[in-house]
C-alpha cells in the first residue's frame, strides 16, 4: 500500500467550513489522523469522534499497514500513546499469524509502556473490575512478554509506580515473561515481590528535597541549587528534563559552570538526536525563557566574544536552544541553489488550538516552527502567514526560534479566515514563478469573501507560469479531507509534528510514493 497514490474520483464533500473538498483514501486518512493526534479535543473534532474515526479505518485497512504505521509513529513520529491505541485495534481485529505480537515488541520502547499498553486494552475494551485483564490477546501477550526482557532494573524501578491502575507486578504476572539470564530473572523476582529498588532520578530526588523543612526561601533555594547542580553533574538529568526545567535552573541561580554544562548537553547534535523531541518542544522552552527577566552578570571575556556581547545565563540557554533547533534543521535536504520556495502558513482561529491539554503550544506555533525550519535550509524563499489576508513577512535566516515568536507576535495582522487562496492569487498577480508552494494548515481552506478558491487558481498557476511547481500541504491536524485532489497537478499531502515529516517530502522530492518509509519498516 502506498500514501499520495491517488484520492478516489467524485469524492468531492465539504469541509468543516463549508467549502468544497476532497475525501481522502482509508489508508492516508488513517495515517493523517494518527500522525497528528495527541488524544485532545481539536477545533472540529471531539477527542472521542477522532477516537472513533480511528478504529472504523483500522477495521478498513491492511493488518500490515496497520502495523508498520504504529512502530513509525512511535518511532519516526516520536509519539507514545497513539501506537498503544493502534495496537490494541489490531489485537482486536486480527487473528492467525505473530504479526500483532511481532509489532508490539518493536513498538514497546519504555518500560512504562508495558503497563500503559494494557491500561490502554481494557479502557477501548471495556474491561471492569477483577476480570479486567482477563481474555488478553495471545499474541499481545507474547508480544508483551518479548518486551519484557529489553529493560533492567533501573528502568523498571524508574516507571515503577504504585498509584498507576495496572502496574508492573500485575503485567509480570499477566504476561509471563521468560528471564533471558539470571540477572534478570532476580530483576523479576523483585517486580513479583514489591522489592524493586528505587533509582537515583531527578524525580525521585527533587521529590525527598520537598519534603524538607527549611527555616527560610534562602535556604531552600541554596539546597534546590546544590541539588540541582548535583544532577547535572550526574549526567541523571535527561534530555526532556532539561528543556522542561530551565526556567527552575534559573530561578535557583545555578552556576555560570553548569549552565555551561546544560548549554553544551542542548545544543549537542548527537544529543539532539538522541533526545527525539518535536520542534517545536524547542520553541516552549524558549517562551518559558521570555518570561524571565535576569539581572544582568560579569562574564569572561570569551564568553563574550562568543556570543558579541555580554549575555546573562538566560540568554546563553536561549542562544543552546537556537543551536539545538538548528541541529534539527540540518539534515533536511531537496533544495538546490536555486530553488525557490514560497513558505504560507495558516494563523485562523481553528489553528489557535492547544496541541495537549496542558500545552501552551498552538497548532498554528507548529506550523511556524516547520516552515522557520524550512527556511533557514532554503537559498530563495518567501514567507508569510494568511487568515483574512495574506501577508508576505521578511525574516532573518538562523534565528528559528526568533522568527516564530516575530510571527506569532504578528498573527492578528492578517485576521482568522482560512483563505489559503490568496496565497496563489498573489503569486499569479506578482507573475512570480516558484518551484514549491508550502501551505502549513488545518486544511480547512475556504473563501470567506467571494467565489475564488485555491483549486482553480492553483491549476492557473501551473498553466500560465509555473507548470513544473508542486504544490505541498502539511496537514497539521489530520481532518478527513484535503483542499485539492492528492496527486493530480502536482499537489502532495504531508502530515505530522516531527521534523522526520522532511524525509517524507525528500523522497517525494525523488520520485518515491509518497510515505514509501512506512512501507519499507520491516516487522
């Protein structure tokens, strides 16, 4: 099965605005709500209607493809709880083979999610009481078993918790792991007894610190400070926990050394990639910064000629933040020299939703990161936003996460329409030839002002100025229809929130069939 293949003809139906639009296949509606769900309310859809959604088009579609597109979501897409769902509708609807157990131990990729995939089966099962657990998948369990033996004690211990529903003990007892030596079957004797040790975390840590009584904040804050310069040096300290704690780092005054320390850990390629956060994970850390105001500090002379001037610790780690961004940007490609490339991302008011229940970050912020990450790679683009109107907006080239906050800061320029149209209508009246149009957008397009759309001028575009340019919408929300027809007149659909979506739009950009890197996982 391949994505972008083609969208069945008289498809036509409306979108949520009313306007007219195309239905996707089963397997690329499945794909693009999967990829950009994070089991929250969106701006059309209810949590429980994209839950739904979900299942009819797994019943709908190949058991494999199934498969493949929740080990790359977990994967590729660094997402964690929607592949749990994907799993538990495959063990439901597929019987026969090892598949399900197969994907489940490649899916599997923290200890916690053990007990998460088994939360996960009772809840879309609905499996109460002392029998909740009771009638597991076979190959769900067999697979679950496998998983078992990729973790150690440490990592057992570090999702080991007892105010969870299912825990660890149960899964262990459930699942019936065979220990791969007799290290690990102690490891297992200990999840069986309660007897796990707990592990040196920063969570476990800053937890027992909380607890003290201190006689006044100067105090405390001196022993949050220790212990926090303590966890750095400890290299306990991860990746997430450091983008999600910086402002703590601060508030603590930790020292100029271990901010030393924090800035070379984020800005670390090898660390980037490692980390496997989405972008725009960068962008809220750097806002969390914004808010701060710092007193100003002597620093070294090298310091200052480093960075041209003289920076408190709060602008060192937004300088590792920008780094960190880059090092995310560096490995896309598909853009000669001379390519040019225009960038139009969609502000309306259907884009100006959280993308987590807890998340500052909205839709519409993921697109700008995406689009500010594609034009530092780019020799020849333009940039803009549209909502009512549509505005071209000059930006500076390295400064990714600084270009966001400028966009954001502008985004009620151009009102909260979805008139993605204006986008082409300007290049047609500037008679100005682009090899790539790039829309970032719910896909909720529409003319709120006439009977012009984006479809016949697109088709103009191609005939009267640019008949090689492609047209590519990265769908930030995963509705079940497109704007215009996948795959005729060189329109593309891309979707997701990691910037792994630039491999998809590389190997379109080399003839492959669209996401042809889910088809080539192995299971």
């Amino acid at each position: 099965m391949k994505f972008n293949t083609s969208v069945a003809k008289n498809n036509e139906i409306r979108n949520y605005e009313g306007a007219r639009a195309y239905k996707l296949d089963p397997a690329t509606e499945l794909y693009t709500a999967v990829v950009t769900w994070s089991l929250n309310d969106s701006f059309y859809e209810k949590n429980d209607q994209r839950l739904a959604r979900i299942r009819s088009l797994v019943e709908q579609a190949e058991p494999m493809f199934v498969a493949k597109l929740a080990v790359y979501a977990r994967h590729f897409m660094y997402m964690r709880s929607v592949p749990l769902v994907l799993l538990t509708e495959l063990a439901r609807i597929h019987r026969g083979d090892d598949l399900v157990a197969k994907t489940t131990a490649k899916v599997i990729a923290r200890a916690d999610e053990i007990t998460e995939l088994l939360a996960c089966y009772q809840l879309l099962n609905e499996r109460k009481g002392a029998k909740k657990l009771n009638g597991l998948s076979k190959q769900l369990q067999k697979g679950l078993a496998s998983a078992f033996n990729n973790f150690d004690a440490y990592q057992f211990g570090k999702y080991n918790s007892d105010n969870s529903d299912v825990k660890l003990r149960d899964a262990l007892f459930l699942v019936h792991p065979k220990a791969k030596n007799a290290e690990q079957q102690v490891v297992f004797n200990k999840i069986a007894t309660n007897q796990l040790d707990t592990p040196y975390t920063w969570e476990t840590e800053l937890s027992a610190l909380g607890q003290v009584i201190f006689a006044n904040e100067t105090e405390r804050t001196a022993a949050f400070r220790a212990k926090w310069e303590e966890l750095i040096d400890s290299g306990r300290l991860g990746y997430m926990a450091l983008l999600r704690n910086l402002r703590n780092l601060l508030e603590v005054n930790i020292s100029p050394v271990h901010i030393g320390k924090v800035c070379e850990i984020l800005s670390s390629q090898k660390e980037v990639a490692k980390a496997k956060q989405f972008p725009f994970r960068y962008l809220s850390a750097y806002r969390e910064l914004l808010k701060m105001k710092m007193p100003e500090r002597k620093v070294s002379n090298k310091l200052m000629q480093l960075f041209g001037s003289e920076p408190d610790n709060r602008g060192r780690l937004v300088h590792a933040l920008e780094m960190a961004i880059l090092q995310s940007a560096e490995a896309i490609s598909g853009f000669g020299k001379d390519t040019s490339v225009l960038l139009a991302c969609d502000v309306s008011g259907s884009m100006q939703m959280p993308v987590s229940a807890k998340s500052s970050i909205m839709l519409y912020d993921v697109g700008l990161v995406l689009a500010m990450l594609l034009q530092n790679r780019c020799a020849h683009v333009e940039v803009g936003m549209f909502g009512d109107t549509w505005k071209r907006i000059r930006v500076s080239r390295n400064n990714i996460l600084a270009n966001v906050q400028a966009f954001y800061n502008r985004q009620g320029e151009v009102g909260y329409a979805t008139n993605g149209y204006l986008v082409i209508k300007d290049l047609l009246q500037r008679k100005v030839v682009m090899d790539k149009v790039m829309l970032f957008t719910d896909g909720q397009l529409w003319n709120n002002a006439g009977t012009e759309n984006i479809r016949t001028l697109w088709v103009r575009y191609k005939r009267e100025l640019a008949p090689n340019a492609r047209l590519y919408l990265f769908d930030l929300q995963g509705y079940k229809q497109a704007p215009l027809q996948i795959m005729m007149n060189d329109v593309y659909l891309i979707a997701g929130w990691s910037d792994k979506i630039f491999g998809v739009l590389d190997a379109l950009e080399n003839g492959a069939a669209g996401l042809d890197s889910i088809n080539h996982i192995s299971i």
